[in-house]
C-alpha cells in the first residue's frame, strides 16, 4: 500500500514527466545505437571490452544524451500550444512539469553535456556547445521556417552519430552511406509528421512544408525523398562483406519503402499519418537491432 502513497505518486509523476519530456525511450535506443555502431561499424577492430571500459567514448554517449534530452524539453517549451491541438495527452503528460522546472532542467542537462564534453577535450567541448546552440536556435527560430526545419531537424538527430565518427576517425564512405540513409529517413519521417501535425501548424502559424506548399505536393517531395533513398540502399548492398547479414535488412527495406509510398498516397487523416511516422520509427527502430547483424558473415 505504502508504493502507491501520495508521497511516491506526487514523486513518481513528475520523474515520469520528465522521462516522457525527454523522451527517454528515445535515449535509451540512441545510446545502444551509438555503442552497436561504434562495436560493429565505426571501430570493428575492437572488442566490447575496450569500447565498454573506454571512458572518453562513455562521456561522448553521455554528452550526446544530455544534449538530446535537452533539446527536447526546450522543444516543448516552445512548441507547448501546437501540441494542446496536436497530442493533447501527450501534451498533459509532458507538462505534469511546469515551464519554469523544464527550463531549469534543460539548463542542468546542458551543463552535464558541456561538462562532460569538456573533460573528453576542448575541442569536444566547442562541439557540443555548438550543437545545443544549433538546437535551440532550431527550436526557437529555424522549426517556424519551411525551408530549414526539416532539414535541419535531421541534421541534428544524425549528428551524435558523426561525432562519433570523427571520435573514432572513420568517415569512409560506408560510414556516409549508411548516415546518409539515416538522414533520409528521418527527413522522410518528419515530413509525415508535418501532415500529422497540418491543424496545429496552421493554428500556431508554423510555415511548415505541408502549409506552404499543401498536402499534395508535400506528400510528392516524401516520394522523391524515398526514391532518393534507394541509392545509399542500392550502395550498401554492394558491401556485402561489410554488412553481413545486415544486408537483409536493407532488402527488405525496398519493398516496406514502397508499401509506405502506397499507404502515403491512401492516408486522409491525422490517425493514418500516425501510423505511418510509426512504422517509419519502426524502420530506424529495426536497422539499429539490426547492426549487430554485421557480424555474421553471409
């Protein structure tokens, strides 16, 4: 009886809050994504051991997190009365936090970030500062821009990815192939999003793709953007020794990419355009399971 107290409830909902917030789900997949790629792509040459008991590589996960988690709740803060209209149980969720408590956690995740970065190099340290800057000039400026947001949205979310790649001084153009399908996915997903997003968007005057140019044309540039995704696919299964059973991974991607097209084209309403930025998660969700596939050898 004691667990489900009003003391424990009054502290559990606010920690959940925060985890919802920040999406710790989300964290928790781009951490393991960060260490199977540094194992299985980025270093392959060392051992779980030496990437587990590197101590800088554990402080640019860590940085990466807080800098994530960060950006999320500066995004709440910022897109509070779009997502009233949008996700209004999520929004209820997100703010059992009020803004004040958000905005001092997002300046404490910021600081473990730069902390963190700083005791890895000041060169490290620059990175990071530059990046949640670029977060939150996104938030506060860039996501009200047709132009840049999506874009630059998925620039943001591949780049704990790249500085891992320069951690570990591999940017071969394996490593581009699959960052450059990763971007286009995510683009892809936050174009579906917008149209997901269209009644919000327009009530808050957000000049999103989907308000600028509508929802026709909107959903034509997603079609060219997974057409354009075949060539890092197409790339990538030339290296089949590199990719190993992986490679069946990116197989199957071609026809879930043209059943997505299919669905696209068919979706009317807010509730299909849900499911398909799902199944789209599920697709990035998948290839991270799927890196440990590479080592297997076909």
């Amino acid at each position: 009886m004691r667990l489900f107290s009003k003391p424990f409830l009054n502290s559990f909902f606010p920690l959940l809050a925060v985890f919802a917030s920040t999406r710790g789900y989300t964290i928790l997949v781009l951490v393991a994504a960060q260490y199977l790629s540094a194992r299985y792509i980025l270093a392959p040459q060392r051992s779980w051991v030496g990437h587990l008991t590197d101590l800088n590589l554990f402080f640019l996960v860590l940085a990466s997190s807080f800098a994530i988690a960060g950006g999320y709740l500066i995004n709440n803060f910022y897109d509070a009365e779009k997502d009233r209209i949008n996700r209004p149980q999520q929004y209820l969720l997100y703010h059992l936090i009020s803004t004040e408590k958000q905005l001092l956690y997002y300046s404490f995740f910021n600081g473990l970030c730069l902390l963190l970065a700083f005791l890895v190099s000041k060169k490290v340290f620059l990175f990071f500062f530059a990046y949640i800057s670029a977060i939150w000039l996104y938030s506060h400026v860039l996501k009200k821009t047709f132009w840049a947001s999506n874009v630059f949205a998925a620039f943001l979310a591949i780049t704990p990815f790249f500085v891992m790649s320069l951690y570990f001084n591999n940017l071969s153009i394996w490593v581009m192939y699959h960052a450059s399908f990763l971007f286009l996915v995510i683009l892809i997903r936050d174009l579906v999003k917008d149209l997901q997003n269209f009644k919000g968007d327009w009530v808050r005057k957000y000049n999103t793709v989907a308000i600028v140019f509508g929802v026709k044309i909107t959903k034509g540039i997603v079609t060219a953007l997974i057409i354009l995704s075949s060539f890092p696919i197409l790339q990538l299964l030339q290296e089949t020794d590199q990719l190993g059973w992986m490679y069946y991974y990116f197989v199957t991607c071609i026809p879930y990419l043209i059943g997505i097209v299919v669905l696209l084209w068919k979706a009317k309403d807010q509730k299909m355009y849900l499911w398909l930025h799902n199944l789209l998660k599920f697709l990035i969700l998948a290839g991270v399971a799927s890196i440990i596939l590479v080592r297997y050898p076909i």
